[in-house]
C-alpha cells in the first residue's frame, strides 16, 4: 500500500486509524501510529506502511492535553527576547505526567520567568535557565584531528560519515541516513548550515575519499529544518545504512506519538556521529520550538540526551532506534543539529514527513 504524502493525509495518526484498530484496544487504551516503514527496500515509498500498537489511554489524554498548552505557550511567549525554546515532555511510565518545558537564557530569562504561568489547563509548565542553543557544524581548520567516520573508500556512502559543504576545504558535517522522495528519487541528506547559506542550492557537495571529486550538488534547501538533500554525482549514491549501528540498515521513521511512546517507555537513542562518535541518550522532548540559529522558529526538533552527545561536526548525523516490531533495522527519530539549553537535537523525521514527504 503506497502512503500518500502527508499534505494529502492531513495528520499521519488519524490517516490511518481504523475502526478496526480502535475496537481492538480495550477500554484503558488507544491505538496510535508509531512509525512508518518500508515492507520492499527496493521501493521504499511504494511500500511504505503505518505501524500501529495501543498505549495506555490515560497517558495518550494527559499527553495531548500538554500539547496544547505547548501551543498556547508558544504563542504568547515564543517571540520574546530571552526565550530559548519551548517543548512539550510526554510522561514516562510509573513516572511524572506530561508538562511544558520552557528554557530561557540571557539578561531578560528572569523577567520571562515571571510572565510565564505555573500551569496551563492543568498541565505544569517548567522554566529552567541554561544556555542558548548553538549549530553542530565544524570548522576544517581541525580537520587534522582523529575523528570518527572519516574515510569510506567506495561509491556508496552510508549515514555517520563524514562529509563537507561549500567547498572540499569548507565546513565539515556528517551525513544522515538518505532521504526519499515521493518520485522516488533518493537524495543525500545532511545539515544545511555546514554550507554557511541562506539557501545552498546549487552549491557542491564532497566527502573525503581518494578521489577529488565532490559527491553532489545540494538539490533542496530547506532553512527552517536545517536540511539540505544532494543529488549524487560522480557515480556516487546514498546508501540506506549507518555506518557503525547494529543493525545498520534503515527502513522507517517514528512518527511524533511514536518519538513521545520510547519517552514513555525510558527508551534510549542513539546517535552517530563524525566528531563525537557514537552517543546514547533518553528523549526530552519530541516536539520542541526553537529560536537558536538561523531561520526561526524552527518547530517539530526532537530534544534528546546531553548536549555533549552531540558537539561541532556531528551536524547531520542520524538519530536512530531500532524498530520496535523488528529488530533487523533501524528507524530514524531525527536529524542532529544543534546542541545546548540541556541537550541535544534537531530536526524530527516526523517534521520533515509531515512538511515535505520525505522519507528516510
């Protein structure tokens, strides 16, 4: 069964909810969609399918009502100085419930503080002062240094590698696990600041191999999702892995409930990256509004770990779990990004389906 994109969908989870699924939980549950995923390798947006499972009712409830209170917050405080980000945190499991996390910074935090309410329809809001975010890309001035991923010798290169933007000496990042378009047109996938533009199209694309030759030239930028997709060249191609996880294979994403449930259930993410290697941490955050860097706001990031699990260079790297039904591959939670405010993070593969289509 082909999925549609989701602009023609409207929201994934009631897309594709049937009567069927909601007869089949009992009365303390709710079915949700936790992921999408490709049945055929070879056709990955042809084959891709929702995956389903029930979670605790009360939990689902508690959660989308912080969600709201998230909106609300957003939009009566996002756009004031001192603000750093806003998020919601889904509740864990014999745990605390759901609230809003609000993070501020900066010689205005303390008057933001004092506007921001306790509570917003019977959801908690927290405000914590920490520091502002910052983007994850590298200067090759240090490129010198022994770091992780920098060498595949082959066509087809996998996520967790190194890779550089602008130019064969320019800013180094690490490449995502590939994107997928609705044509089927398969793209490498990356961070769209390591190019130092606005817009970065058109802009050549190089990853350190024997050969001179860059790899692509950046298709698609996208700046409020810090994303940019290359069209291989050179005989080049991405490959559906990661480079370094077990499994390596990737074949799905998790959706914005699926990303809230491995919250619920203390699940941890795993991240490889060229700077810092590989890095593990719980999720905080599956949906978190941002005004760092760049084009902002930028919503849909996916806050995880510490922010050291993700450091300059790392910019780009995928952000994994395995399948919860099938542990033979992995499923993208997000992109990595930036770094900060606590933690880690980046935009969420949910977000980027949801805006573009795309699929990893």
């Amino acid at each position: 069964m082909k999925i549609a994109s989701s602009a023609e969908l409207g929201v994934v989870g009631v897309a594709h909810l049937t009567s069927e699924d909601i007869r089949a939980a009992d009365r303390t549950q709710t079915p949700v969609v936790t992921g999408l995923e490709s049945k055929d390798r070879s056709q990955p947006y042809e084959s891709l399918e929702p995956v389903k499972r029930n979670v605790p009712q009360d939990w689902y409830d508690n959660l989308q009502r912080a969600r709201k209170a998230k909106q609300k917050v957003v939009s009566d405080h996002e756009h004031k100085k001192g603000i750093v980000g806003i998020g919601v945190r889904a509740g864990i499991a014999g745990g605390d419930n759901a609230d809003v996390i609000v993070d501020i910074s900066g010689k205005h935090a303390e008057k933001r503080r004092g506007e921001i309410p306790e509570e917003r329809n019977g959801t908690p809001i927290t405000v914590r002062k920490g520091p502002r975010i910052t983007p994850d890309g590298h200067s090759s001035c240090d490129s010198g240094n022994s770091y992780c991923n920098d060498y595949y010798h082959g066509s087809s290169i996998p996520g967790g590698m190194q890779c550089e933007g602008t130019d064969s000496s320019g800013p180094v990042g690490t490449l995502c696990s590939p994107i997928t378009k609705s044509n089927g047109d398969v793209r490498f996938a990356t961070a769209g600041h390591i190019f130092g533009a606005a817009c970065a199209c058109g802009q050549h694309f190089w990853h350190p191999t024997e050969s001179d030759y860059d790899v692509g030239t950046v298709s698609a930028h996208h700046c409020y999702d810090d994303i940019a997709l290359i069209e291989p060249e050179n005989g080049h191609s991405p490959e559906r892995e990661i480079q370094d996880a077990n499994p390596s294979a990737v074949q799905g994403q998790f959706t914005k409930s699926g990303v809230a449930d491995l919250r619920r259930r203390g699940e941890f993410i795993k991240k490889v990256g060229w700077r810092s290697c590989k890095t593990c941490g719980k999720i905080e955050s599956e949906d978190y509004t941002h005004s760092g860097y760049g084009c902002t706001p930028k919503d849909g990031q996916v806050k995880w770990g510490e922010a050291t699990d993700s450091k300059g260079g790392d910019s780009g790297a995928p952000v994994y779990h395995v399948n919860p039904n099938n542990t033979d591959h992995q499923w993208i939670v997000n992109i990595s990004l930036w770094s900060g405010s606590f933690s880690a993070g980046g935009t969420s593969a949910w977000s980027i389906y949801n805006k573009h289509g795309y699929i990893f």
